[in-house]
C-alpha cells in the first residue's frame, strides 16, 4: 500500500530544512532545548523502532507518554508510517488501558519506563525511556481506525468512552483556526502544562508545534510557582489553561509577580466562572479568554475581546467554523442546541455508523450543549441537553441552578446533579464548597426567592473541594459517590 504524503510531515521538514537549530521544545526540569533538528533525529528513531516490531498502517498505538518531547515526534513517526494515534492520559491504569486496547484493536502501547502499565505484555525498549508494549490478547482492528490519524478519546463522563475517527487533514484545520482565532505566531512561546494527550492540548500545542514550528515550554503537569519562573525565563506570552489553574493563581499569587510578557491567557475545559475571570483581571491586569471546543469538532468559538462581560460567554465563532442553533426542548427561547460545522469536525466515531444518535449529522456535529447568542453574536453556552434532573415530570437544568448559588455570599464553588426520589423520581442536589458553615435551610431559602419551587435543592452537601479529573473537568463519577455516600447517611435533612 502506498501512503499518501503527510501534510504535518511536509510542514515539519519545512521548518527543520529551513531553521535546524530553530528551538521548538523548552524542558526546564532537565534545562535542555529540542531543536527541529533534535526532534527529526528522535522521531527518525522511533520509526526504526516501530518498523523492527512490525508495526504498520493496519495498527492503531496506544500512547502514554505524557508531556514529554518523546510525544511529539511520536506524531511525526506515526504520519511517516501512516499509523494511528489514540493519545491515553497518564495515570490511565492498567485495567482501563488494557480494556481501551481491547475495544479499539490496540495491540501496541508506548509508556513510560517502569510504569504499571507495562505489566500488560512484552515490554521493548523505546527511545527517551519509553517502552512498546505488545499488550497481551489483543486483536488488531483496521477498520476501526486504518485511514486516521488519530483517535481523541472523549470525557467518558457518562458509560464507555467513545474515540473520534479524525483525519490528518482535520488535526491541521483545527490547528489553523485556532492559531488564526488566538492569534499564536509561528515566533510565540506557549506555556504547555495541560496534558498533550487531550484534544485540547493536541490542537492548541502539540499541532503547532509541528506545522507552525511554535514552541512550548513543557512540563509534565501544572505546579504555580513554575508558570511564574517559566513565563519570566523563556520569555512566554501563551498560556493554555483550565479554569482550576487560574482560580488557583488568583488566589495565591502576589500580582506583582506575574511575568510581563504573559498576556495571552486561554480558559478551556469547563466553564470559566465570572467570579474567577474578575478576580483575576483585579489582581494581574489581564484578560482571561475563554475558549469552547469538543473533542469531535475541535475548536469552536473563542472569546478575542478585551473587556469583561458580566455574563460569561464563550465569544464568536472560530475563522472556518459554522455555528447553528437547532430547536431543543428546555434551550432559551431564542437559542437552541449547538451544531457545529467545519473542515475540522472529525469524520464519526471509531465503529459507528454515524447514525443521527451519534451526533454527526447534516455535515457536522450536533453537541449536546445548549447556547443563545447576545447581542454581540457571542456564544452564550446555557446548559446540557442530556443533564436535566426531572423532577415530578418537571425538567431542571443544574447550571441555572449553580448560577444562582454562585451568587449567594460564603459559596465558593457548587455543582448541581440529581438523585433518586422515590415520590418525586429525582431531587435537586447541590454540592457546596464553602468557607464557614451555611445551613441547609438557608441555601434553600436563599434559591426560593430566586427559582421556582421544583428547582430548588432538596438536598445540600457541603464538600471540601469539588473532585476534577486531569483534564479540568468535573469528576462526575466521584461526585456522584460522594453524594450518594453522604445522603446515605443524612437523607439530605442538613449541610455535612
């Protein structure tokens, strides 16, 4: 079989032909630079390797490697050979990866050197202290993924992940808009502390990298008196984040710290919260902007104004991306549930027919969230559509709910989710993180006069922090054990 050429490949060569010694990888833990040149040299290896195990287009990798330079020329081996990426994110155990390997065909890892999860078959050593793992049992399955360049596991917050069937073509639109819409130029530092493995990361850095010769300082996760030193010491202007990492440095971090240069501050992941973007602005002077993208359709609208809204939005859509508001019962009367349309949209779901369930239907994706636009043709996001709690048949949606609470004084974070009702089918549950005690009594109070009387909690959990997986997003399995743990014991009568 004869592959056709890699667009990311030829980009590459462009670069490393034209500037070898142009740094593209910054590791401060280790102070050394990857220059173009380096990383050819490494992915050159990597291929040898992958070609001596007999590793081909039919194979589909799984990597878990972390934010590692290693990951980076991975992506240029596997476009040389035309084999298919499914990025896992570290940590991933081995129970989880090798049932991942078992669904999608991945007789292949790359981890880590003396990670647990190379108990999962024969180990061969990989260069910069990787290790190919054959992992035991594992049937390939080319038609679930032989013509991709990439698998981008969803959140998985509720049953099975599913993976994106994406094309090489579709990673690098994806990469252009946002670059475009962000305004991130080839001679930018960014800041690479979310993990590489998540769409996110892969768009916004790992891309880049590779087809605009952008470089990242990288480290292997995000600690806050690095991004001070980081940003002052190599001279960063970007910083992709989650809104955990800003909350967090707003709170702590002297504001006469912050390093001048870094201005460029992106929030994904999970809604960023009013009350997080001020504080922060009021501390370091600096606009954080959010950004809305899903794994399926890559990025999708990108908030580029310099003020602060009082109402959060999520901004325009992104150069090369159609926005439509379809009709969905519980959206805003003038908005609807969010279809996406672009050249960056990913083809289905690895195995699926793409039926109209999927979601990818009339030359896009329909998202399950649901949105208005402002005045402004801005992008308000307003909800979910699969997370209503249905209440005595009544429907309510938990972030209407989190909205108010966010207002109440004490309260410094909440999520809102449903639980069984025997009489009522499900209640209303708030989990609150806050400063002093607040008695359950009040908090339903509080909401009476704000919501109608089916949307006010019936429950009140009061939890010390609200559990978050690596990517930013809430945990909503661990919230969920939470809840049922505490209300097992209280049935709900009070604040624990």
């Amino acid at each position: 079989m004869t592959l056709a050429p890699s667009d990311i490949v030829e980009r590459f060569n462009r670069i490393r032909r034209d500037t070898p010694d142009r740094p593209l990888v910054y590791l401060p833990a280790s102070r050394t630079t990857i220059t173009a040149h380096d990383l050819s040299q490494l992915a050159a290896l990597q291929r040898t390797q992958l070609i001596a195990l007999g590793v081909g287009h039919d194979d589909l990798i799984l990597t878990v490697t972390g934010n590692r330079a290693a990951s980076l020329s991975l992506w240029l081996a596997c476009r040389q050979l035309g084999i298919a990426l499914m990025p896992v994110d570290v940590g991933t155990p081995p129970a989880e990866l090798q049932s991942l390997a078992n669904r999608f065909g991945g007789r292949i890892a790359i981890v880590a050197t003396g990670s647990p999860l190379e108990s999962l078959g024969h180990n061969t050593p990989f260069p910069e202290e990787l290790s190919a793992v054959a992992i035991a049992g594992v049937t390939p399955k080319p038609d679930l993924y032989r013509g991709a360049a990439a698998l981008k596991l969803t959140s998985g917050s509720t049953g099975l992940p599913k993976a994106t069937f994406t094309l090489e073509s579709q990673l690098v639109d994806d990469s252009l808009h946002i670059t475009e819409a962000m305004g991130i130029r080839r001679d930018d530092r960014q800041l690479a502390v979310i993990p590489l493995s998540h769409a996110y990361g892969l768009g916004n850095l790992a891309i880049p990298v590779l087809v605009q010769g952008t470089a990242i300082v990288l480290r292997e996760a995000f600690v806050p008196q690095q991004v001070l030193a980081d940003g002052q010491s190599y001279d960063v202007r970007v910083f992709p984040g989650v809104p955990f990492m800003f909350a967090h440095l707003a709170a702590n971090v002297d504001g006469a710290w912050w390093p001048r240069g870094l201005d460029t501050l992106i929030s994904a992941g999970a809604p960023l919260q009013p009350a997080t973007a001020s504080a922060f602005a009021e501390k370091f002077g600096i606009k954080i902007h959010s950004f809305y993208g899903t794994s399926e359709t890559g990025g999708i609208a990108f908030d580029d104004s310099p003020d602060l809204d009082s109402e959060p939005t999520v901004g325009r859509a992104m150069p090369g991306v159609t926005i439509a508001l379809r009709p969905e019962d519980g959206a805003p009367g003038d908005g609807g549930r969010v279809h996406v349309a672009s050249t960056a949209v990913s083809s289905g779901y690895a195995g699926s027919t793409c039926a109209a369930g999927d979601g990818f239907v009339d030359g896009g994706f329909l998202t399950g969230d649901l949105g208005r636009f402002d005045s402004r043709c801005r992008l308000v996001l307003t909800g979910r559509a699969s997370s209503f709690i249905n209440v005595a048949g009544k429907k309510v949606q938990p972030e209407e709910v989190e909205q108010v609470l966010r207002t109440m004084p004490g309260i410094d974070d909440v999520r809102v989710l449903g639980a069984a009702d025997a009489a009522r089918g499900q209640q209303v549950v708030a989990c609150i993180v806050a400063r002093d005690a607040i008695a359950a009594a009040d908090v339903r109070h509080f909401c009476s006069t704000r919501l109608a009387t089916h949307k006010v909690p019936r429950s009140v959990v009061r939890l010390s922090y609200i559990p978050l997986t690596e990517r930013g997003k809430t945990d909503r399995a661990k919230l969920e054990a939470l809840v049922r743990e505490q209300l097992t014991g209280s049935a709900g009568t009070g604040v624990l």
